[in-house]
C-alpha cells in the first residue's frame, strides 16, 4: 500500500512538472512557440538566436490572424524561424485567462518595448545579470504586418526581419 501511494504520488509530481513545462511552450504549425521569457532565454542563450516576441491579441486580433495565416504558416517563415530565431507569443487575449505569472511578464515587456498595437514583433537579444538575475535587452528591431502586395506578405516580412538580424552583427 505504501509503494502504491508513492508511486502515485511520484505520478502526481511528474504529472504537474510536466503540465507547468507544457505552459511554458507550444508546438504550432511544426513551430516552438514559448510564452515564458526565462525558458525562452535559456533556449536563446544556448542557441545564441535572438529572440523573435510576437505580441498579439490571440482571441480578438483580426490582424494578428492575418500574419499568423500570411506570413508564420508559410513554409518560408518556418524555414527561416527554425534557423535564426527563438519564438515567443505574448498574449493579450480578452476572452480567456491567462495565468498571472504570464499576465505580468507579458504586461512588463508591453511596457518596456511601447508595444500600442498589434500585431508587433520585436526581435532582440537578452543578457541576464549575474547579480541581480534581471535580463539587459538589447533590441534589434520591429515588425508589423507587412505592406506587401496580396499573397508576397512572407517574403517581405522575412526580408524586414533579416535586414533587423543584421543588427545582431553590429552589437
């Protein structure tokens, strides 16, 4: 009875690790998306990509919508975002919650980057502070939806987002 318990309980443990790591990441369209900054600082870290923040409107944005089907769907974009950048989706939804861990880190970069209107991507590099455990972000650039004839929206957003990576070089 007592292995029993424990391996429930073992079971239980594992099954919560696991659904808070699933929080901190999602897997859309073949693309790692992160919503917490510190796991997506690690992956940046280790991989020395920038990161790539879409602040969006996930349940209300009719524009977000549109550069998510025009532009991230794209194979191109995937290609691309496999390559040189680590994704994160900060979520401004209405009609959904979202848990206030997320709510706050999502708000503080807002605040940080005068996000006003989406979607916006910024695309920058971190570094964290040794002492005080605070990350130092450099930005690189911004993105909007592209001005682009119908149906080329991919190619001019990829080229915007490689002109702004070319400021990674410069730092």
């Amino acid at each position: 009875m007592i292995r029993a318990t424990k391996l429930f309980i073992t079971t239980i443990v594992l099954a919560l690790f696991a659904c808070n790591n699933l929080n901190a990441q999602e897997v859309k369209d073949g693309l790692t998306w992160y919503t917490d900054i510190n796991k997506a600082y690690e992956v940046s870290n280790k991989s020395d990509k920038p990161v790539f923040a879409f602040f969006t409107g996930s349940d209300w944005c009719g524009w977000c919508h549109r550069l998510q089907r025009n532009v991230f769907a794209k194979q191109t974009f995937k290609d691309w975002a496999k390559k040189n950048v680590i994704l994160v989706e900060l979520d401004f939804p209405r009609n959904k919650q979202l848990p206030q861990a997320i709510q706050e880190q999502n708000s503080g970069l807002q605040q940080f980057f005068g996000v006003q209107g989406y979607p916006t991507v910024w695309i920058f590099t971190m570094l964290k502070d040794k002492t005080t455990g605070k990350y130092n972000i450099a930005a690189l650039g911004q993105l909007g939806y592209p001005q682009s004839e119908p149906g080329k929206e991919d190619g001019t957003f990829l080229a915007n987002a490689d002109q702004i990576l070319k400021n990674k070089i410069k730092q």
